[in-house]
C-alpha cells in the first residue's frame, strides 16, 4: 500500500517541478521514489498477508507484491532508459507525471478486490497512456496511434464497465471474493446476464492485453508511439493487466470455467496463429515486436486457460511476467538507440555486430530469450507454461504453441542474422550513453542470470 | 567429479578465449582440447577398471521444487561418445591451421562451448538436463554457420535452426508429458531411471504418441528421410570446420538420443512404430545413396553419403536387437571418424586446386602420391571394407536389420554397393586418370593436414584390425540398455 501513495505522491511532485524549478532534479526523485516504493513492497512481503484497505477495495498480499515488484523493477529500468526522452521535450514534467500515474493504475490492478478498483485502475493506466502514444506531436502516426488507442481503449472500457454491470445485477456486489460465493451458492440457478457479463469482461481484458482478434489495435499504436512508450506498453501495462485477468478468472470465475474457456481457448488459438504468422512477414522492428507481443500474450492467458489454481500456474505467470517485461526492456533499449536517425526498419540493425558488439550482444541474447532457447529466462518461461497446460484437456493448443513458436524463432533469428550477416551502407559506430548501455548489459545479465536459477524465483508462490 | 571437469573444462577454456582475444587462439585452442581428450582417457581407464566408479557421476540439486537435478554420469556408450568427440575435436582444431579465419578467439570459443554442451549431452541423465544441453548445442554451431560460412549462409543456417529448433520442442513436450507420469514417492522426477518407468507405465496409444513427439527431434537432427532437407546445403555452405562438427559429432546427438532417451522409454511405442521409421530410414539411404552418386561438388557428395550412413545406423537400432544397437553404437565411431578425413579432403581439394567439382579434377596421383593413399585409405573406411573400423559396425548392423526383416536387410545392404560406387567413382575421378588444367600443382601437403589424415588413417586400420576394447564397452553397453527395455 505504501509503494502506491508513494507513486502517487511522486506523480503531484513531478506535476509541481515546473512551478518550483527542480527539473533537473525530478529524475533522481522519482527514482529514489521508485527504489522506496519497491523496499516498501520488499518489506510487506510474507506480513501483511490478507490485510486490505479501504473496506476491502484494494488488498497487497503476496501476489499483489510480487507482481508490483515486477512492475516496479522494470519501472526502474524504463526510466533511466527514458532519460533523454525527458530532455527532448519541452513539457518534460507532463511526461514525467503522466508515466507515473500510469504505474499508480498498473499497481492498482495487482491489488484490487472489488470490480471498481479494477475499472479505476484500468482507467488510471490508461488514459495516461493516449496521450503518451501521441506525445510526438508533429508526427502525424503518433497522433493515429494515440487516437486509435483512445477509441479502442474506450470501447475496451465501455464493455468492461458494462459487464461489471451486469455482474452486479446478478450477485449485487462488486467484491470478487462475494461474486465468487454466490456463484458457488447459485450455480444451478444463475440468470442468462451473469453469462453474458463475464464473457464481456472477458472481451474487455482481451482488448487490453491485445490477445486476437481483439488486437487490431497493437500494431498500429505501438509502431506509432515513441518507441519507449511503446516499450512501456508492452512491459508494464500487459503486466498489469494479466494480473487482473488472472484474479478475475482464477479467484472470481473459477468455478464457471466450462463458460469461457472454449472461448479463451479460441482466442488464445487466434493469437498464436495471427500473431506468430503476421510477426513473421513485418519489416519494421517496431511492429514485429507489437506482434510478438500478441503471442506472448496468448502464452500467458494458457496460463489462466490451464485453470490450475496452484502453486504452479502463479509461479509460471510470475516468471513469465518477469522474462518477458525485461527481455522487452532490452529489445525496445537496443531498438530505441539503433533507430535514433528514424529507421525503425530491420536494415537498422545491420551490421550492428560490428557497429557495437556489445549492444549486439545484448539484443541476441534478448531475441534468444523472447525466442525461448535455453539457457535463457524465455526457455523456463515457456517451460512453465507448457507443463502447466500438459495436464488439461488441451493439448491441441498445446500443440499449436510448440509449432507457432517454432515460427517465432524465425522472426526472432531475423534480427540476429541482420545484426551479424548483413553490412550497412556507412560503417558508423552506434554511440550509447553509459547510463543506457549499463540498464542494457544489466538486464541482458538478469534475463540469463533468472535463466540459469530459475529457482530464484521460480518458487516463490507454495500454497 | 571427473565428469563434471569433462564438461566444465572446455566451457571454461571457451570464456579465456572470449575475453583474452588472442590471436594465438589456434594453438590454445588445440592445447584444451588435448587435454581434454586427456581427461576422457582418464575416464576410459576409470570405467575400464570399475564401472561402477561413483567418482564417474556427479548430482546436485538445480531446480528443486520441479525435480531438475544437475545429474550426470558415465555409461558405456555414453563414455564411447565422450571419446569420439575428445578425440575429434584437436583434429578439428588441427585441421583448421591452414585457414585463417576472422576474430579467431571467437571461432574457437564458440567450438570449445560445442565441445563442453555435446559432453553434456552424451552425459546427462536427467531428462530436462538433457534437453538443455541438446538446445545448448545448437546456439554456437548456429553463430559458427552464420558467421563464418559461405554465400549464402543467412538463408540456410536459418533454415536449419528453426528445423532443428521444430523438432526440439516437440521432444520438449513429450518429455514434459513423460515427467507428469512420474511418480516417485508423490513427486514428480526427471530422472532417467523414473522416466523409463513412467513410459513403460504408458499403454501402447500413449507410447506411440510420445514416440513420435521425441523422435522427430532426433529424426531431424540425424537427419532421416524425409527431414533432411536442411542438412546438404548446411553442410557445404557451413565452414570445413562446423561441417565436420556437424556431421561427426553433433550427428551422433541423434543417433545417441534414440539409444538412451527413446528405446528404453517407450519399448510399446517403438514395435507399434519402429517398422515405419525403419522402411523410412531404408527409403533414407537409397535415395540419398542414388542422389551421391550424381553429385559434382564433392562436399555435396560426403553430404548426401551421410545422409545413407545414418539412415543404416537408424535402421539397425530401431530394430532393437543387441547386434542392431550394438552395431548402431559401433559405426557411430566410425562414421565419425572417417567422415573428418572426408570433408578434409574436400578442404584440401579446394584450397590446392580451386574447385571441388569432382568433372574439373583429375590425375591428383601422379601429383602428389602420399595424398593417394591416406585418401585411398579413408576411402576404403567409408565403404566398410573388411579390416577397416567401417566393417564391424556395417556388419553388426546389417545383421540386426536382418534379424528384424530379411526383405528390409535386402535393401539396406544396397547401401554398401552403392556406396562403393559413389566413393570409388569420385575418387577414380579425382585421382586418377588424366591430369585437368585447373590443377597444374596440386603441390606438397601441408603439415597439419597430412598430421590428422595420417592420424585419422591409423584409426580407421588399428580399429579395423582390432575392434575389441571399444565393441567390448559396446556389447555390456548395450547388453545394459536391452535389460531396461525388456
């Protein structure tokens, strides 16, 4: 709970920086901020198990932690990624308090107990978010992709706002540990819009997490927004908003399963195919990522489609979470600084190997992690899911994961084979800056490090 | 212990390079892998004396809560393995002194990280263990082809990797679905042992399943008709060096694969299916016997006669006798040696001459004599000639195939007509007859090359001769392994 009043409070300092002129300050603070915030979180770990706040809206127990633990490391990295991102622009402080009330709704959605937290939540994150996509205000596709993503958010909220109401009007009460008791107490007898509320938050969550073919949207907002929004969309945000389909449909809907797995497990289908097939043809880095993403995304909900509410299923989205925000961080880092004359092309990235073979380096093992290869943080990753899913009565879709992640790796490899194969028109070296070469080599070192001792947390969860 | 400093020392003679960037990386490199091959002598002697050493295995704890254990250890036939890739590995490096390659540190690093992930894999006895170290293989031969290959090298190593990388996942599955059939006390285990007794629990739909999850990964990567596709441009395009690291040891990560982490587990699985991958390993080695035959570039053709020797070598062991696998086991060795001497000479060819293709050569003998004889020589060893080390495993395994069907053994031995055929003709073509323009000098050998085919033929005569320490290992070897599928 301390981590989020923190956030929030850094959030009204930055907005005040301007006034007060400590701009150049505001950096250090809201790191430190972030740092207090995660210690905060470190110490709540094992305590204050069960104790909520605000009449039950919003409870940190271990699983809430451990998800704003992810969100805040990666949160951390971002923003000293993000540096010069800042200095760019004139209203650096807007962006500044923007990002950080974005994380006060990510952090939000790990700890809700109740339907109108979740939406505030989701609405904190997002509507930061639209702005941030269209942030470069002169480029006429940032300003699409922020539109689109208004739009599209919007109506992802609409059918979210309108599912919660009908879940009350069946179960008259927001609490999900109280819906979760009445549909034991009324299974037999429960009205047709109860149905129809659930698959509507389903619908809701999908649009949010970009899983297909709800995912229209991803490709278009996330080749148009600056390239670090983009990376803090497809980290953050995409953490935040499977913890919420996790305690939605593994706490709160558990029991009518048989409901909306047929359909989760159709959209988890649709998403490896679309996406893995669509990331395969792209030639701009950008949009291939936003694909790839789409079929992490579909990875993770196997995950909640498995339905084993156990230790396993919760360590194996933890680590997921985890292998995925920070191999991302590294891709969209190396990518932020290849593209710096504007090409987001592939053809940036030749020659690279020789341009700069340490970011090269990097971006192999990133690519090899997302990939899954071992001995990578992606390879146990993937491990998790599949032998969550091995158990249940879907092995087709597993099947179908093993095949379309096969294809993964040729897009994936793509990136290599151009950073080490092909040569470029000018020899010229990448020049990065030594606070974003260090956040690169250290979570480059953290994805292969997780890889090795996948124990360090891959057990953090036993009950 | 000693197995643990087997796989560690290589990895850890791979980081110096790396770091250091020295130019003196060849001799180094040559350095390690001699005494490596040190090492795994030393292992040889050890089991020699008590295979039971326990001294031989190492155990410890990985990830715990899901029964991964670092867990390995020294068989018979692993420990045949182990020597084969000791022991080619120097010539490798040995072969390699006569190219100068670009950033060489990282050339031999990469080979040396080869080394230490293909001990891993002939030692491992935990399933998940096995399958890190199997994928581990891949990434540095990958960046050996992607780098330091030919033309067209970006589009086929691709190629390659995600083929092998296909059939990798699907034995990651049917590993896993093996794993959640164990039951050890009320926990799950990857254990060897475990897993063989979880797939035998395993009624004969669900063998044959996971058969075929797990075989087609070893099928791909041996590679049997018809998942070979990948494997005649990778060989040539890849540089001498990675081709050899290809098809004499990583080759063997298959046939190895099938002996140790298929036929023991799924026993109903391989009778229900075995006959269909045999007709398909048969298929395998006519087919790619006829293709040898009509090939022009010569590394093409070690290539595609690749293709036909494992094709034997998985036929005889899918037939899951004592004399299949046992011969199965013993032509690995040879297969693995003979074909270094093979793409050698190929090397050789191209950088004396200018050109492999087999029409523009002629009359090298007159040329330089010395070389007409180590070739002749490892030319009799890749036909299996009697009192070459090629015969005993060609025989055993002829004799297994024949136990499983006389029709099929029929087909099978064509491989040793045709074989004949393609590897007399090329070298009649190449050697023989009349001189060509393109090759005025073919000029002297150099001495690192005459050092490991003169090397090389000594193992193919002395073992020819005297098979008996090595079959010996493979018979108790095998007659182990045949107690697990029974």
């Amino acid at each position: 709970m301390k981590g989020l009043l923190i956030l929030s409070g850094l959030g009204i300092i930055a907005m005040l920086a301007e006034i007060f002129k400590f701009k150049k300050l505001l950096l250090p603070i809201v790191l430190l901020g972030i740092v207090a915030a995660y210690a905060t979180n470190f110490m709540d770990w094992n305590k204050n198990f069960g104790i909520s706040y605000f009449n039950n809206m919003i409870a940190f127990d271990n699983l809430a932690l451990a998800f704003s633990g992810i969100i805040l490391v990666t949160a951390f990295f971002w923003f000293i990624l993000a540096n010069d991102y800042f200095e760019e622009d004139s209203n650096t402080v807007d962006h500044f308090a923007l990002v950080l009330f974005a994380l006060v709704g990510a952090l939000m959605l790990t700890s809700f107990k109740n339907m109108t937290t979740l939406f505030l939540g989701i609405e904190i994150m997002s509507i930061p978010l639209y702005v941030l996509a269209a942030s470069k205000k002169n480029d006429v596709k940032s300003n699409e992709a922020g539109f689109k993503y208004l739009i599209m958010g919007s109506l992802a909220s609409g059918f979210l706002l309108f599912g919660i109401a009908l879940i009350y009007g069946a179960s008259g009460s927001f609490d999900l540990l109280e819906i979760k008791s009445y549909i034991t107490n009324n299974v037999a007898s429960m009205p047709a819009f109860f149905y129809v509320g659930v698959v509507m938050l389903l619908i809701a969550m999908c649009f949010k997490v970009s899983a297909a073919p709800f995912h229209f949207w991803a490709p278009d907002v996330y080749q148009g927004s600056p390239t670090l929004i983009t990376a803090l969309m497809s980290t953050i945000v995409k953490t935040a908003a499977f913890v919420a389909i996790l305690k939605l449909f593994m706490v709160s809907f558990s029991n009518i399963s048989q409901l909306w797995s047929a359909t989760l497990a159709v959209i988890i289908a649709l998403s490896l195919i679309i996406s893995n097939f669509s990331a395969a043809m792209q030639s701009n880095v950008k949009r291939m990522l936003a694909y790839s993403s789409i079929s992490h995304a579909a990875f993770m909900l196997m995950v909640v489609l498995a339905n084993v509410r156990s230790s396993l299923s919760v360590n194996a989205l933890v680590f997921y979470s985890l292998a995925y925000s920070i191999g991302s961080i590294v891709a969209f880092g190396v990518l932020y600084n290849v593209s710096r004359k504007g090409n987001e092309g592939i053809e940036a990235f030749n020659g690279l190997g020789k341009r700069n073979p340490l970011l090269a380096m990097c971006m192999s093992v990133a690519m090899l992690s997302l990939a899954g290869i071992p001995v990578t943080s992606g390879f146990f990753a993937k491990y998790f899911v599949f032998t969550t899913m091995i158990g249940t009565g879907y092995k087709w879709l597993l099947i179908l994961a093993v095949t379309t992640s096969a294809i993964g790796v040729y897009y994936y490899l793509k990136i290599i084979i151009a950073m080490y194969f092909k040569s470029s028109d000018g020899e010229e070296v990448v020049v990065v800056e030594k606070s974003q070469t260090l956040v690169i080599v250290l979570t480059t070192v953290i994805t292969l490090v997780i890889g090795i001792l996948p124990n360090l947390i891959g057990n953090m969860f036993e009950f | 212990m000693l197995t643990l400093l087997l796989i560690a020392f290589p990895f850890l003679g791979a980081l110096i390079l790396f770091f250091s960037k020295t130019s003196a990386a060849k001799t180094i490199a040559l350095g390690i892998t001699l005494v490596e091959f040190i090492i795994s002598l030393g292992l040889f002697f050890l089991y020699k004396h008590n295979p039971d050493n326990c001294q031989l295995s190492f155990e410890k704890d990985w990830v715990s809560n899901l029964g991964i254990r670092f867990d390995i250890g020294i068989d018979g036939i692993g420990l045949l393995l182990c020597l084969l890739t000791t022991f080619l590995l120097p010539l490798i490096v040995l072969s390699s002194f006569k190219n100068e390659y670009e950033k060489p540190f990282n050339f031999y690093g990469l080979m040396l990280v080869m080394q230490s992930a293909l001990l891993g894999v002939f030692t491992a006895n935990d399933g998940f263990l096995f399958y890190v170290f199997w994928e581990l293989a891949l990434i540095p031969i990958y960046f050996i082809c992607l780098l330091w290959g030919g033309e067209d090298r970006g589009r086929i190593t691709f190629k390659f990797f995600v083929y092998t990388l296909f059939g990798s996942l699907f034995m990651l599955v049917g590993l896993i679905y093996l794993y959640n059939h164990t039951n050890v006390n009320g926990l799950k285990s990857w254990n060897i042992i475990d897993l063989y007794n979880a797939g035998h629990a395993l009624n004969a739909t669900q063998q044959s399943a996971v058969f075929w999850l797990i075989f087609i990964a070893f099928a791909i990567k041996m590679p049997i008709f018809p998942f070979h596709t990948w494997q005649p441009n990778t060989y040539v395009n890849a540089p001498t060096q990675g081709t050899m690291l290809l098809s004499g040891i990583m080759l063997k990560m298959g046939t190895f694969g099938v002996i140790k982490w298929l036929l023991p587990v799924v026993p109903l699985g391989v009778e229900e299916w075995g006959g269909t991958a045999i007709i398909l390993s048969v298929i395998g080695i006519i087919y790619a016997s006829c293709i040898a035959i009509v090939q022009k570039d010569y590394k093409r053709l070690i290539a595609y006669s690749s293709i036909a020797h494992v094709g034997l070598i998985s036929a005889g062991m899918l037939a899951m006798n004592q004399q299949g696998i046992q011969g199965a086991v013993m032509q690995m060795l040879a297969h693995g040696v003979s074909v270094i001497g093979l793409f050698l000479i190929a090397d050789i060819l191209l950088r004396h001459t200018g050109t492999r293709d087999i029409d523009k050569l002629g009359g090298i003998r007159s040329m330089n004599g010395n070389f007409a004889v180590l070739f002749l020589i490892i030319v009799m060893g890749a036909v299996a000639l009697p009192l070459t080390n090629g015969f005993v495993g060609e025989f055993l395994l002829i004799n297994g195939v024949y136990q499983f069907s006389p029709t099929l053994a029929l087909f099978a031995g064509l491989t040793i007509i045709l074989g004949a055929v393609y590897m007399l003709r090329s070298y009649q073509k190449i050697m023989l007859g009349e001189r060509t323009d393109s090759n005025v000098a073919f000029g002297a050998l150099a001495g690192s090359d005459k050092a490991v085919l003169i090397i090389v033929c000594i193992v193919i005569v002395t073992f020819g001769v005297y098979p008996k320490p090595l079959n010996d290992i493979a018979e108790e070897g095998v007659k182990q392994l045949l107690t697990y599928i029974k």
